[in-house]
C-alpha cells in the first residue's frame, strides 16, 4: 500500500530530494512549504501524488491544524520528514540572542511541535516514522558551528528519547545525519557579524561555505535513496550519516572521545562517597 509522507522544506534540498523519491516509489507527499508557488512544477507533474500545503515551522500553532487537515483529506501521516531548515556561521560570542533562538525555532521547537502534532494519529494506528534531518553537526562541532550545532545536538537529542517512547507503539525514529551535500544550505544560510578576534578561527570556516557552496561532493537524490532504505529496513537505524566527510568525521569523532575518556577515567570514576 502506498504512503502519505508529510514533509517540510519540500521545494528545495533533502526536502525536494525526498519527496520526488517517495513519489517515484508511488507514494503521496504533502509538502509543506512557506510558498506553495515553489512547488508549482512539481505539483504539475504529479498532481494526484504532491499535495502542497502552506507552513512555517516557526509559526508552532500551525502544526496541529496542518496535521489534522492532512489526515482529514489523505485518511493518515505515515511518514513525517522534519527538514526545513538553514545554517548559521559564527563564532559563540558573535552569535546574537536573537541568531539564536531564530535557529532553535526552525531545527527544535518547529519539529517538536510537529512530532507532538501527529504521535495521536501514529499511536492510535500502532505505525508510522519520524525522520529528523539533522546533520553530521548534530555529533560533533567546530570553531563558526556553535550555534548550527547546538540545534542539531537538541534535535537529536530529543529525537533519541523520542525513539525509546515511541517504539511500543510499533513507530520509527530515524536522525539522518548528513556531511557536504549539493544543496541551497550554503547560500540561504546566514551569519554573524565578524569580529576581529575569531578571524583565525572562524574565518576558515566562512570561506570554506562561501568557497564550498555548488562543490559539495554528495548527490541529493542519493542521500534520499539512502533515507527511503533506511526506512524499509527491518532494523531501521537510529542515527544515518550520509556521506564519506559525515561518516569519517563522525567515526573519528567517536573515538577521539573514547580516548580522552578512558585516559581520565580513573579521576572520572572516584567521585564516589567513601564507604
């Protein structure tokens, strides 16, 4: 039987890679979009099969009237996808307050809402996943990322309890974690004033995005071929890195934090009362 996804950032990235996969494999996608214009080729092409439906995932107080209006007209959300998104570069203390919070917006509260939005619905039917879009920036960070990367740890750090509570009820959870792709990320992305005294250290990471945007080595429609694989299979993964950056970065990651654990672990470890 086929698929009802409801999908968010669907005209562009990931978000557009996905929906036409799961169009391909005869599925119907509500993509969620802030412009449903952006999707008017799309919609054109397969119009019984991408129903596109007006969101901001910061406007939170939209989800569960989205999420009702789809399972009103399509009958169930079987797939939800949380990609809309963005990056940020700046160094912690040229990040404003208000840089800030606009991230968690799209990358935490905005998902979050949308999870609690259709559990109801999943639960009841004992079926569904939630696929959260983070990024190999959700396993580990570097100087410019602070801000990017914070979202992504509390996406998937959520996302991780959320799989432990959901599994009874027979619903997947899989955190897709992908390096360097050849999307819109770079360029619709923002940034921090820059200040003088990050210029060694973050400085290489904003010509890396402004060198980097149109060169990223990975294929978005591989990585959604990889998502829709992940989802069919028997033991579906908790975490996907996608990419060979993500997987060695995140590889190397983990065992730089193994070393430095184990070499202050017997300080770690006596830290309990005597006796």
């Amino acid at each position: 039987m086929s698929r009802v996804w409801l999908v968010t950032g669907a005209n562009s990235g990931f978000g557009r890679a996905i929906t036409e996969a799961a169009v391909a494999a005869g599925d119907t996608v509500v993509a969620a979009v802030r412009r449903t214009s952006a999707l008017d080729d799309l919609v054109a092409a397969h119009p019984d099969q991408v129903d596109p439906v007006q969101l901001d995932v910061t406007d939170t107080g939209q989800a569960a009237a989205v999420a009702a209006d789809v399972i009103a007209r399509h009958g169930r959300i079987d797939v939800l996808v949380n990609n809309a998104g963005r990056t940020h570069v700046g160094a912690l203390e040229e990040t404003t307050e208000a840089e800030l919070r606009a991230l968690f917006d799209v990358h935490v509260f905005g998902p979050a809402a949308l999870v609690r939005a259709v559990l109801p619905h999943m639960r009841e039917r004992r079926t569904g996943a939630v696929v959260q879009l983070s990024s190999m920036g959700g396993q580990l960070s570097f100087a410019g990322f602070g801000a990017y990367s914070a979202t992504k740890f509390a996406l998937e750090g959520m996302s991780e309890a959320l799989a432990d509570e959901v599994a009874p009820y027979g619903i997947k959870v899989l955190i897709v974690e992908p390096g360097s792709f050849r999307t819109g990320l770079f360029a619709a992305g923002t940034a921090s004033s820059e200040t003088g005294p990050y210029a060694d250290t973050v400085g290489p990471t904003r010509r890396m995005i402004e060198a980097g945007d149109g060169k990223q080595p990975g294929d978005p429609a591989k990585a959604a071929a990889a998502v829709l694989t992940a989802l069919a299979a028997e033991q579906t993964p908790l975490r996907l890195p996608l990419g060979d950056d993500a997987v060695d970065a995140v590889l190397g990651h983990l065992d730089r934090v193994r070393t430095e654990i184990e070499s202050w672990e017997t300080v770690a470890r006596d830290t309990a009362f005597e006796g």
